[in-house]
C-alpha cells in the first residue's frame, strides 16, 4: 500500500512542476484541472511525507540495533528510542493509507449551493425550514466557510417558502454533502391546542458549484425573462426589470436570480446556477446508473428519501441511513453539527472499504 502512496505523491510533486510551466500556466482550463488534481491529492500527500519520514527513522534504528557491534552504548539506547517512537507513529496508519486510497469524489473540493424547500406541513414546514437555514449558516460560520445569501422567500416574520446560499470553502461539499434530501420535523405547534405531535418535513439539496470547464450549456436551448425584482430579504422593491429568470428547455430547469440591482450581474449569476442545477441532474443520473462504483454509499440518490428526523418531544435527532440518535436539538440546531456530519463520513469511508477491497 505503501508504494501506491508513494505513485501518488509522485504525481502531485509532477503536477506542482507543471503549474511553472509557461505553456500550462497561460491555459486556464489546464491550471483549473491540475488544481483541482492537487487539491484531491494534498492530503495524501501530506500522509506520504508523514510516513516517508518515519519509515525512514526506523529503518536508520534498526540498522543500528542490527550492527550494534559497531556502536557504543550510548547511540544503541538513542536508537532504541528512536525505533519505539517511529513505531508508535506508524502505529494504525494503515487504515489511513487505505482511506487515502479511497476513489476520490471530484466534487469534494467545491463550493456549494445550499437549497432549502418547505415541503409537507404548511406554517410547521416554513418555520423548519427557517430553522435549518439557520443551523446550516451558524455551521458554515464555526468551519470559517463564507456564506452569501443568494435568495430568500419569507412567509411571516419567521418563516420561509424558500432559500438558497452559497457557501465557500475548503472541502465544504464533502462535509454537507450527505444532507441532500428530506428532513423530518416531529412536535406539538403553538396553535396546537389539544397538544398533539405534528409531523412536517422539509428538502435540502447540496449542490456542487460547477464552472464553464465542466457544463457546457448551448445558448439556444435557454429562454430569457426579466422582471421588477426585490432584494432577496422582501425590501427595496425594484421598478426596474432587473430580476433575471432562465429556462433550460430540454430539462425544464429554472434558474432565477434577483439579488443585484444589476440585471447583467442578475444574468451571470442565473447562468451559473443553471450550469450548476444541469450539473446536478446529470450527477444523480450517474449515480442511479453507477450504485457499486458510485463514491459516495450513503444514501439511495432518491429525492424522496427521508435521512433525518428531529422528534421534539423525545428531544431525539435520527439519522436513518447509519441508524445513530442523538440528543439536545436546540443545541444542534445552533450548528452544532460536526459530530453529526463526522459520524456520516465515516460510515460512508467504511462502506467504501466494503467495496473497495
């Protein structure tokens, strides 16, 4: 296993030389691959050093120990010393290497958009939604990602119909990733008066944000409407038709942008949305077709699939695809959800072992 980290470090030290190359470094969509390529490598690179390192320490003391006629005292207990420590360091490193030579999901790396859609359960569902809307931006903020609000419907002070957020950041597709999908509320609502348990859900979607390298849209497959648009918080009604709404005919997606005053900067932003949407379709498709080489074993890829369920009155979170509970959801609900999002990971790196060995 060593040495296929070794061949990987090989070719990130060969793609760190390419980015000095005056042919590659003018081509845009060359410099976008090899980054790209790097990112997805730097961490196993990181371990290869790691182990390169300490392999080599324990080599030199044991070749010491083995020729210890040739040495005094004195340097055979340093080289006892240093055979014990590089061993310890070693120690368990190989359920690592394996998980660093895991398939890599290309996506992992990326900015995401953040979706957000009240489903069943009327006034409940809207003011879930506000919920996790919320949970997910104090998330973003304690992991250091920048977030940006790109569109929010509101119903009432504190209630949404919809959201959508775009999130920036190291490795931020590979930790929220595995919140796609519906998300199960479970409690007694205030207007309640007979105290009975309501149950609304909500759907997330986490797409990856895609550039012009990856999805290439023809112009003639997408219809063009402006509108008067608001500010993405219900004020400031604008009488210009700055709102930009695009529709791509063959899949029937439609991307809507309105948060700049500018309609040019509304249109870039729709067209990038879009890229990503289309993106996002094409991907569930791969994994539909592609379950026992797909990258992530987590869930089904079925948009109506249920992952999460927030019981209030047992003040119980379930995750139902890894079958694990956990308690505190006002707690958790104020981002306080790495452990959550960790648990998710590791239990899709070991079903990736499953496969994979």
């Amino acid at each position: 296993m060593f040495e296929k980290l070794k061949s990987l470090a090989q070719k990130y030290e060969l793609l760190q030389e390419q980015l000095f190359d005056p042919a590659i470094s003018s081509d845009h969509r060359k410099m976008t691959k090899i980054n790209r390529e790097m990112s997805w490598l730097k961490e196993t690179y990181k371990l290869y050093l790691y182990m390169k390192e300490h392999k080599e320490q324990l080599d030199e003391a044991k070749d010491i120990i083995d020729n210890k006629q040739d040495y005094d005292e004195e340097m055979l207990e340093m080289a006892k010393e240093q055979k014990s420590y590089a061993e310890g360091a070693l120690e368990g490193m190989e359920e690592k290497v394996k998980i660093a030579l895991l398939p890599k999901d290309p996506n992992d790396d990326k900015n995401i958009y953040l979706e957000i859609r009240p489903a069943a359960g009327w006034d409940e569902s809207w003011l879930f939604a506000a919920e996790l809307l919320r949970m997910y931006l104090l998330y973003s903020d304690s992991q250091w990602r920048k977030h940006e609000i790109m569109e929010h419907q509101r119903t009432g002070i504190w209630w949404i119909k919809f959201a959508m957020v775009k999130i920036a950041g190291e490795s931020i597709y590979s930790k929220l990733k595995f919140e796609s999908w519906v998300h199960r509320v479970q409690r007694i609502p205030d207007t309640e008066s007979q105290g009975r348990v309501h149950t609304s859900t909500v759907t997330v979607a986490v797409m990856p944000e895609v550039d012009d390298v990856e999805v290439v849209i023809d112009p003639n497959d997408v219809e063009m409407d402006t509108f008067a648009a608001s500010s993405s918080w219900g004020q400031h009604a604008n009488k210009n038709q700055t709102g930009v709404r695009l529709h791509h005919k063959p899949t029937g997606i439609i991307a809507m942008w309105t948060d700049s005053k500018s309609q040019l900067q509304n249109k870039d932003n729709a067209r990038k949305m879009l890229k990503t949407k289309v993106y996002q379709l094409e991907l569930d498709k791969q994994m539909k077709d592609q379950k026992e080489k797909r990258f992530d074993q987590v869930g089904t890829w079925d948009r109506s699939e249920k992952v999460r369920t927030y019981n209030f009155p047992q003040d119980r979170i379930t995750d139902h695809r890894i079958k694990q509970s956990r308690s505190n959801i006002p707690w958790r609900l104020n981002g306080e959800i790495e452990e959550i999002i960790s648990a998710l990971i590791i239990f899709n790196q070991a079903k990736l072992l499953e496969v994979n060995t």
